[in-house]
C-alpha cells in the first residue's frame, strides 16, 4: 500500500509539472513580441488533421497542436524552422519566413507508406532503414491490437522472424511462447533477449497503448553488440514518451466475452457401457455391465449407482468476461514533456465456482493494473534527462487444486462413475477418483499477489562543442519483483458408495475421505535488478557523400534474489559485465559496411575464461541508389542487398551456477564406523556433482543474406531473408560415461553438442487507393529447420536410433502398417512382444524395421516433424472507406505433429477409470463381427483400432498410428471500425471517437479436429503426446470505444 501511495504521488507530481510548463511556455507565447504563425493543417483529402504537432525546431520543447479543426497558432522568431508531424503521415519542416505573411498558411501532410526514410530502433539508438545491413523487422503497432491480456499472443502471423505457440487460454496462463528464428539450440537459453527502454526486462503485461516501437533483431550483426545475450536474438521495445504541445488525452474501453474453444467430445453414460462391454467381449472376457444394468443406465433409473453426468457442461462455463481500459496523458512546454497512463485488465476462467456456498470465489481470474510515467526534461540546449518509471500490481484467484488436477479429471472420469452428489447428500469418491466439481470447489482457493516497479532515469549529453555528432548516453535502471501467494486448504468429507443396495434399497455408504479442519501454506518469491550502461556515440557526414558512425558501450548488471533459503550459492547475486562497440560505413549512402564487436563476461567459467569476444561484420549494396538503376528503373525506390557473418556466445548453461567448481556432499548412506565395535561415528563424504574447468562459451556462427525493395513510392514494399546459424560447443550433461570412471551418475557438464539451424523468413505489403476506398496487403513466412550434428551419444549400430544427423526433438515412434487383418496375419508376422495383452486381429500392426523377426524398441525410428512449428506465416488486409476501418488476419503454422494419448484416445487403458472420445463411436473402428454381425467392420484399414479392457501395451505405442498433423490456418483477428464525425464529437469537447468490434481466434481450419492443435500442458508439450486435457485456448469477441480529447 506505500509503495501505491508514493507512486500515485510521482505520478501526480510529475503530471502537474509537465502542465505546469506546458502552461508557461503557452504563456511565454502570449508574453512574446515575435510574430505569431497561424494555419490550417489537412490531408491530401483536404480533410482537416486533428491533433498534430508544431513544433519550432531550434526551440526544443516550445510547440503547440492542432485544434478540431486543424487550426494552429504558434508564436516563433522569424528565422526558426517549424516541424509539423502526426503519426501515420510524413513530418515536414516549413521555414518561419516563407508563411510568416500568410494570414493563414495550409500545410498538407502526406500519408506515410514506410518507405525507405522509415527510422528504425536499433542497438544504438536509431539509424534510417536505408542504411542497415542487419536483419531487422520493425512491426507496425496498429498490427498488434488483439483484445489479448498479453502481447506475446498478437506476434504470431504477424511478426516475420518469430514463431509463436500459444497453448493455454488460463487467465494469467495464456502467453504465448515465441522465438527468434525458431529454437536453435539444445542448451537451456533458447528465448529471445527482451529490453524494455534499453533493460532487461519483460513485456509480456505492458498495455499495447503505452508501446511506441516494437523491432526484432535477428542476425548476429544486429544483436554481437549484447554479448552472451543475445545469442537467440533480441526484441526491442520503447515506451511512449510525451510530445511538446497542449495536454492530449487518450481513452479506451473493452469488453468482451471470453468462449471456450474445441475441446474433446466424449461419449454418454449408455454409449461408454455398450462400448466397454465390446471391449471385454473383443478379448474374450465377461461383458462389465448386464443387459440389465443397460437398462438402467440408459434409462437413467439409478442415478446414484448408475449416473449420466456430463461434467464439462456441468461445471464449465460457456462464456466468461473480459474488460480492459486504458487512459493515458502526454505534453509538455518548452523545458519538460511527459507522457503518463493507468491501465487495467480484468479476466475471469470458465470454471463454475460456488461462490455463494463456499463464501469465496474458486474460479480462476485475473486482474491487473498498470501504470507508467516518462518524463523528458531539457536541462539545458544540449542536455536531456528521460526519467521512467512503470509497473503493474496483479491479483490472482485459483481453485485449491492444480489446473493439470481438474483438466486431467475430466478425462480420468467416466460419465457414469460418480454422481454429483449422493442422493442422500453425501459426497461421492469411488476408487480414489474424485470429480472436477471436487477439484474446483471444494479443495478451497489461492490468492496471488504480484507486483512490479521498473524505474530508469536516462541521461543524454551533446558533445557538439567537442565534435559534431559526438553523444554520450548514460542510463541506470533498478527494478523490483515480489510475489505472494496464500492457499488456503479444504479438505472436505467424502463417500463411496457400494455397487449394490440394501435389502431396502438404500444406498450402503463408507467413508472414504475425513473432513479437516481449513489449512493455509504460504510462498513468497522476489527478485531486484540494478543495470547501469554507458556509451559514446558519433554520427556525421562529410561531403555530402562519407556518412561514419561509431558506438561503444559498456554495461554492468546485477541481479538478486530475495528468498534466499538456505542455498548459500543463490545468495550470490547474478551479475553481467559486458563490453561492446560498433562502427559503420557508408557511402553516398550507395555502398555500407558494418562491424560489432562484443566482449563480454560469464560468472559460469574460471578466471581465465570469464570473457569472451564476439565479431560481427555486415555489408551492403543499395542498388537502387546507382545512376544507372535510376534511369533504367525510376519506379524502384529502394533494392538492397545485404550479408552478414558473426558470432555470438551463450553462457546460460542451466542447472546449478559456478559448473567449473566441483562439490563435496555428505554421504548418503550415513556414516562411517570406527572402533573395536563401530561405535565411533563418523560423517562420511564423497564427491558431488564434479566440476567442469574447462567449460567455455557455447558459439553461435551465424549468416545472413537479406534483400530490401520498395517500389512505387512505397506502395509495395518487401523484406527476404535467409540464415544458417552453426552453434558449437553447447552445454549439455555428458550423457556418454563409461563405468570405469565412477561418474556415470554425476557426470559433468561439457561443450560437447553442436548443431545447425536454417531457414528463411520473409514480409511484403502492398498498399494503394481506389476512390475512397483504402487499402493494404500483407503477408509474411518464416521457415526455420534444425539439425543435430553432436550430442555426445554411445555408438549405435542401429544409426536411427542416434539423434546426430536428424531434428532437435525429432518426433520419434513405431511405424503402423494398419491393424491385422485375422489370426493368419498375427501368426505370419514379425512377433510384437511389448507385454500385456495378447496381439489378436484388430490390434496395431508394426514395421519391422532391423528385419529381425521382433518388433521392440530397436523398431522406433525417426518420423514426422516436431512439436514446435517449423513454419509459421499470416496474411493480413487492412482497408478503410470514409469513417470505417477494417482489418482481417489470418495466421497458420505446418510442419509439425504430436502424438495423441491419454485416457480418452487410449481407450479403457485403465480399465474403467477413463473417458471415451465420441469419435470413436461416430468414425470407423475395428469392431469384431460377432459383436456387430457384420465381418466388414473388422477392417484392417480403420482408424481406431480394436478395443480393449484395461492396458494394451502393444496398442499404446507411439506409432504413425497415432501420430496427428499439427498444421492449421486460423482466423486470427477481424476488427471493424468507425471513426464518428468531428462535426458531432467536438460538441462534446471530443476531439476524436472511434467504436470497434473486434474478434479474435474465431475459426481454425486443420487437419487435426479433437481439439485445438496447440493446445497442451506443459507435460504434453515435454513429451509430446497430447490428451486434450488443458485449459483450452479461448475464443474472444470485443466491443471497444475510444476517445481522445
């Protein structure tokens, strides 16, 4: 709660100080004797623009904006320059002189197409796209607007370079994974490097509204000058800062419905009975249910013994509530800008809670509020201090149980299992099998509370009176994480009931579970980082013709733990010392060359070894700048073509920190004994995990070929890249250890795997208008591949069975030929001996691979893909016709796969503990003739195969039978807008208001129909068989207004 009271504080203090001098330099307007301008600012429409910015350009901060009808005054010396901008159209400079005697002068701004004066963020500041050699994407914001709680889930399809997974719809769960060029290492650092203003940080609860530029840096002449950190590449994200001229404010509010997405169909009471009996009959073996317990179950007549419960209707709600809403104000006068905004973000889980009955709410939510603050002050002409501060606080409710817990009872539950309730209002437990509402309800609730604070403070100094275009920047940043999270447990008491009644018909209960009275366990974590940077940066051009630039920087960053335990090693805090630098080349800005350079330190080796040094070195040819091309072809704006080459190192080995340093532990057997008796004790001791002195920098080489076109004046726009990326020397446990060493169950870290990563990605867009009507396509693809070349593997004779030489978590399993056709087909093939039940016809028949008479696990070779996407792509259209705005994304991904397992696919596995899929009744299986009367269902071709009662090991193998294609194209986004005229708004002191519908997730077309190919848990995802057994990924419907005055 202080810290809540001191940031309000700030945030009020800050606010007022910026509209403090907003005022002054208003009233230094009115106060002044130099001429005052005035004009009208209009698109190539002649509509007028609404809240642009005029600025006078030699007096830093002293600007003014657009009024309603586009309208400006501004008071300036005769001899400055004003800048006129708004976001989305070209920034024109106009010389005082040439309108000072106009009595109103009209200045039409230009659409901006992103053409090749387009200004990128980079590592060290910001550089004209036309000039980089590097791989960089810049992502429009407007493209990153989905009602989402977390931007990591508008990236994919978007964002060329970046494959996304999304495999959870949980409040607070939902983000999406996502990495640079797909995975390009086995080690344990595979994510991208994130920096917020210039900090590690995470952006993951950063409202879209407070972002002003997102970038991704791809290759190693973009990311060498991060060190070790930026090995897998690295995401770019600067916050908004305020604009000179009268308070803007901005509002948004959103309120949606959240609708569960596919989930897995299972079969009724009566449909599972008649399918379990198949099941015993198939193997020989008694039916489980009488034709009279048919009977009642199909008749509903015992609900208790023999209940009809459908569980997922009966405890998941069909939609649930979302809201969010933003409100941020920028301005500022001639000494201080400022840009400040609030931000909140509420969502409820489709879980039942009985929130009445228990007095607390047990359904997953989630809630957050942001704030953020920036505040730029010129201190002096040539000085400038940036002070940031922002952060969220989150409050979180969850059901007493595990999410995995409740998705996995689904599944683990048979519709005719358990009653809701006993009819004597006892609650019911049979075989230890407890229900969802159990689960959800009734094991109490949890309570998290997180909070952060990032606060940075930026100083930037002009070193002109030492050289022209020389500037240091210097920036500290310190920021804090704390998390609490309070269970309180229930244990309540629960019934099992006999599968018989009484001589009366009542009901013969035992107790199987005792109530207890409510517990409570309580967790708390944090963390505090410090980072510090400084640099010196040069740019100029001579002669109109050599454009040089140089940067050097050097960073230190600190970071701590505040539960320590009793770990004396976490204790350490985790700190980073890196070195770096850049120069680049151009000419006539024709011809470019680059080079990086990063040296940069590891706690994680020796002295000696701390510090590794990394090149980069890029070059290129901006063909369109030659005469020749711009006779030849005057419609091509911009043709470059770039490369690269350079190394980054990685030092994130996972595991324990400080791997060069062996450890003793104690013995685990107890002690040594000493004596004429052994009654001297004696702690023994030997060796624990054994250190690594040798251990050194995981490398990644990496290479570029790139290419950038612009033509027409912008309207068609394109960007091509493709890469090799070699790592050597990744960390991994020796996995190959031969017994005489005695380390074979501690064995050491080492750079022993090496492996290689390629692919291409690649964007274009094309825009242009036709009569009112404007439009823009676009469409991007990355395609990224993975090969093993090491991993420290036993020699095999079966070289199949080696991961070298194939993809890093190559699906791997048996190959399915169909099922056996009869009992000939079982006796004349290869033997399949995996224990359990007997092989019979109808069962999965397997390919002998070795050619050795058995099938077994020297059988299982490499098929398919890889869980993660290889492919992911989207194709988007924006348009807009008068007042109304729309925008369509479709996204979709492909060469990947996964297995299918669980309960519900591996039916009856456990007997009758587990769900049954409707699929299974519904499509075509294997059913035995003198089941179903007819020999045509004993199809060797059908896709499920015969059933069977309790575990088929044979059956249950990860085979091409049940592995299933993950590839989908998804209607990702669709969002309609209308702007409402400024004719109506302004006499409401509106200055613009915009209404929207917008819908995210709605239709998913694949291959794969159970459920939503990305959905997993993190079990699923490890492993790769997948259940359906997760909170699945919700479909969204929004409808939004926005305001801005």
């Amino acid at each position: 709660m202080n810290n809540m009271k001191r940031i309000f504080i700030l945030l009020l203090i800050t606010t007022l100080w910026g509209v403090q001098d907003n005022i002054s330099a208003q009233q230094l307007q009115k106060e002044n004797n130099t001429p005052e301008v005035q004009g009208i600012i209009k698109d190539i429409t002649g509509n007028p623009i609404i809240g642009a910015t005029v600025i006078a350009k030699n007096q830093p901060g002293l600007g003014v904006t657009s009024d309603m009808d586009g309208k400006f005054k501004i008071k300036v010396g005769e001899y400055d320059i004003l800048v006129i901008s708004y976001i989305g159209y070209t920034t024109q400079e106009i010389p005082v002189i040439k309108i000072k005697n106009k009595k109103e002068a009209i200045v039409t701004l230009q659409e901006d197409n992103q053409t090749i004066d387009e200004v990128v963020v980079t590592a060290s500041g910001h550089q004209q796209k036309k000039t980089l050699t590097g791989a960089y994407t810049t992502v429009d914001i407007a493209q990153l607007t989905a009602p989402s709680s977390n931007i990591t889930n508008s990236l994919a399809g978007v964002v060329p370079g970046i494959i996304a997974v999304q495999s959870s719809g949980e409040p607070g769960e939902d983000m999406s994974e996502f990495w640079i060029r797909g995975i390009s290492t086995f080690g344990a650092n595979q994510g991208a490097l994130v920096l917020v203003d210039g900090v590690e940080r995470s952006f993951n609860e950063i409202p879209i509204e407070d972002i002003e530029s997102f970038s991704v840096l791809k290759d190693a002449s973009a990311t060498a000058i991060y060190g070790q950190r930026g090995a897998n590449g690295v995401v770019l994200v600067t916050t908004k800062q305020g604009v000179a001229g009268k308070v803007k404010i901005n509002a948004k509010v959103l309120a949606g419905l959240d609708a569960r997405g596919p989930m897995p169909e299972y079969a009724d009471a009566f449909t599972y009975a008649s399918l379990a009996n198949e099941a015993r009959i198939g193997r020989y073996e008694s039916p489980h249910y009488t034709r009279e317990e048919l009977d009642i179950i199909q008749n509903n007549l015992d609900p208790d013994l023999f209940p009809n419960v459908n569980w997922r209707d009966l405890m998941l709600k069909k939609v649930s509530p979302k809201y969010i809403a933003n409100i941020n104000l920028s301005g500022g006068g001639t000494n201080v800008t400022y840009y400040v905004s609030l931000g909140y973000n509420s969502q409820a889980g489709i879980y039942k809670s009985k929130s009445v009955e228990n007095k607390y709410n047990t359904n997953t939510t989630y809630e957050r509020f942001n704030y953020r603050a920036n505040v730029n002050m010129n201190v002096t002409k040539t000085t400038l201090v940036k002070v940031g501060i922002g952060g969220y606080l989150i409050n979180r409710t969850q059901p007493g149980s595990s999410t995995d817990d409740i998705w996995g009872s689904f599944s683990r539950l048979t519709p005719l299992s358990i009653p809701r309730k006993y009819s004597t209002g006892e609650e019911p437990s049979v075989d230890g099998v407890k229900t969802p509402e159990y689960y959800m309800t009734k094991t109490g609730y949890k309570t998290i509370w997180q909070n952060k604070m990032e606060t940075n403070i930026r100083l930037e100094q002009d070193l002109d009176f030492i050289t022209q275009g020389l500037k240091f920047v210097g920036t500290f940043a310190f920021d804090t994480y704390n998390e609490n999270e309070i269970k309180r447990i229930k244990t309540p008491e629960l019934w099992e009931a006999e599968k018989y009644r009484d001589p009366d018909g009542n009901l013969i209960l035992k107790r199987v579970q005792t109530a207890q009275l409510m517990g409570q366990e309580s967790t708390t974590k944090g963390n505090k980082r410090y980072y510090t940077e400084a640099s010196l940066s040069y740019s100029r051009l001579f002669n109109q013709k050599h454009r040089f630039g140089a940067f050097a920087m050097v960073y230190l960053q600190e970071k701590s733990d505040t539960n320590l335990g009793t770990d004396i090693i976490e204790s350490i805090p985790k700190r980073n010392l890196a070195y770096s630098g850049r120069f680049t080349y151009a000419y006539k800005d024709r011809y470019l060359v680059e080079t990086n350079w990063g040296y940069t330190g590891s706690e994680n080796f020796e002295k000696g070894k701390q510090f590794g040094f990394f090149p980069a070195f890029s070059a290129g040819w901006v063909i369109s700048e030659e005469p020749f091309m711009k006779k030849i072809a005057p419609w091509v704006e911009m043709l470059k073509i770039r490369a690269s080459y350079g190394e980054v190192g990685n030092d994130i080995i996972g595991g324990r920190r400080f791997p060069y340093i062996g450890l003793v532990n104690s013995h685990p057997d107890g002690d040594y004994s000493f004596g004429e008796f052994g009654t001297n004790k004696i702690q023994g001791y030997r060796n624990g995990t054994i250190g690594t002195p040798n251990l050194t920098w995981e490398v990644a080489k990496k290479y570029n070929l790139g290419f950038d076109l612009s033509l027409f004046h912008g309207k068609f726009t394109g960007v091509a890249d493709i890469f090799l990326d070699k790592r050597d020397d990744i960390f991994m446990t020796r996995s190959h250890m031969p017994e005489t060493t005695g380390l074979a169950d501690k064995a050491p870290m080492a750079n022993v795997g090496k492996m290689k990563s390629y692919g291409f990605d690649w964007n274009a867009a094309y825009s242009d208008q036709i009569g009112q009507v404007k439009f823009t396509i676009r469409a991007n693809m990355t395609y990224q591949n993975t090969e093993i070349l090491d991993k420290d593997e036993a020699a095999n004779e079966l070289w199949y069975k080696m991961e070298k030489g194939f993809r890093m978590n190559q699906t791997r399993g048996l190959i399915a030929m169909g099922l056996f056709k009869d009992e000939e087909d079982v006796r004349s093939s290869p033997r399949q001996d995996f224990g359990g039940k007997e092989v019979l016809p109808g069962d999965i028949k397997y390919k002998d691979v070795n050619g050795d008479g058995v099938v077994n696990n020297d059988d299982i070779v490499p098929i398919g893909y890889r869980t993660v996407p290889g492919v992911q792509y989207g194709m988007g259209l924006s348009t807009s016709w008068k007042n109304f705005e729309f925008n369509i994304l479709f996204q979709g991904s492909g060469k990947c796969d996964f297995f299918i397992g669980g309960n519900g696919p591996h039916a009856f596995r456990n007997g009758q503990t587990g769900n049954i899929l409707q699929t299974m009744v519904d499509d075509n299986r294997w059913i035995p003739s003198e089941i179903s009367g007819d020999v045509s269902t004993e199809n060797p071709n059908a896709n499920w195969p015969r059933l069977t009662w309790g575990n088929n090991d044979n059956n249950n193998q990860k085979s091409t039978f049940w592995l299933r294609d993950g590839r989908y194209i998804r209607l990702k986004n669709i969002e309609l807008r209308y702007n409402i005229p400024t004719t109506f708004t302004r006499k409401f002191f509106v200055s613009n208001m915009q209404i929207g519908f917008i819908g995210e997730n709605l239709h998913t077309w694949s291959p794969f129909k159970l459920w939503d190919p990305e959905n997993a848990t993190t079990d699923e995802k490890n492993s790769g068989v997948r259940s359906g057994n997760a909170y699945p990924i919700n479909r969204t419907y929004s409808c939004y207004i926005k305001l801005s005055f």
